[in-house]
C-alpha cells in the first residue's frame, strides 16, 4: 500500500515540473565556419611542377637524392629542396599531388598516393616530371579519409559531398546545420 501512495505522489508531483524544449533555430540560420573547396577527380588527381616555394604548413617524410630533398607537404604535394650548397639550402619548387600521405623514393622513382591511389612519378629531370604509372584504387580508404576531408581548425564546417575531392577549405557563413569538429 505504501509503494501505491508513494508511486502516485510521485506522478502528481509530476505535473509541477517545467518542461524546457529546446527551440528549433530557423533553417535559414548562418554560422561563420570552413566552406570546401571542391574539384572534380581528374583535375585534383593531376601532377604538377610549379617553380616556386610555397610555405611550409603541414610537413611530413623527408627524403634526399643527389643535390635535391624531397619534404611531403601532407594533403598538398612535395616541396623540392635544392640542397647544392647545404648551408644556403632553399625551396626552388612543388609537385602537387593532392591527397597524398606519404613519399618514398628509389632509383629516380617518386611513389606516393594521391587520394586513392598509388602514383609512380619520374623525378629524373625535375623541371619536366612525368607519371610513370598510376595504380588506381590502391588505397580505397584515401577515397573518402584523406587529409582535406575535414578542416584542420576545430568548429563548424559544412559537410562535404562525394561527387567532388575537397582540395582546400576557406572561411565563410555556412548553414547552422552543418558538421563540427572539436
């Protein structure tokens, strides 16, 4: 009898309770977060030479051969050392390799990923690299979990699609429902 008093005193203090909701935020609500920028996969998986420095932001595996030094740039490409005199060493170029992790070197053979795939490329003249070979779905996982698939900076950031490679994020007003990363 007294579990059945104590059981309805506790429902009728039930009623004197708030509830609190969280309100839904209007669909058209704005939050200042990271926008991908996007490329289609023939355009993002291209290797190119390009004979500048560019800065040195997130570095990986480092490899030397003859005069020259190979740094990963991760998500980027390789950042080509010229190391003739080794007390004035500097950055004279960059292969872009988009999505690649990692870089081993042998012979006068460049592997590395790009995305998904493995890629052979020919650094015997550097100034007119050529791809040897690419290996395509190699790496199935670099597909979808590559460096670029989330911003480097915690926060909001919109969700990418899986039609296109992000190759870059920038800064700007995005959907309030979108994905975040601590």
């Amino acid at each position: 009898m007294r579990i059945l008093f104590l059981i309805v005193s506790l429902l009728s203090l039930n009623s004197c309770w708030e509830r609190r909701v969280k309100p839904n935020p209007p669909s058209n609500l704005k939050v200042w977060g990271s926008r991908p920028i996007y490329s289609t996969e023939s355009v993002a998986k291209q290797i190119v030479y390009i004979d500048s420095a560019l800065p040195v932001l997130f570095p990986g595996n480092i490899y030397a051969k003859d005069q020259l030094i190979y740094q990963l740039e991760i998500g980027k490409g390789i950042h080509v050392i010229d190391n003739t005199v080794s007390t004035s060493a500097y950055r004279m170029g960059f292969i872009t390799v988009n999505g690649s992790s990692e870089i081993s070197i042998k012979g006068n053979f460049l592997y590395t990923n790009s995305y998904d795939d493995l890629v052979v490329i020919d650094i015997s003249d550097i100034h007119n690299l050529r791809e040897v070979k690419r290996v395509v779905g190699t790496f199935p996982e670099g597909k979808f979990t590559y460096f670029y698939v989330q911003p480097n900076e915690s926060g909001y950031y919109e969700c990418p699609r899986y039609d296109s490679m992000v190759i870059g994020w920038k800064k700007d007003s995005i959907p309030y429902y979108s994905c975040y990363k601590n």
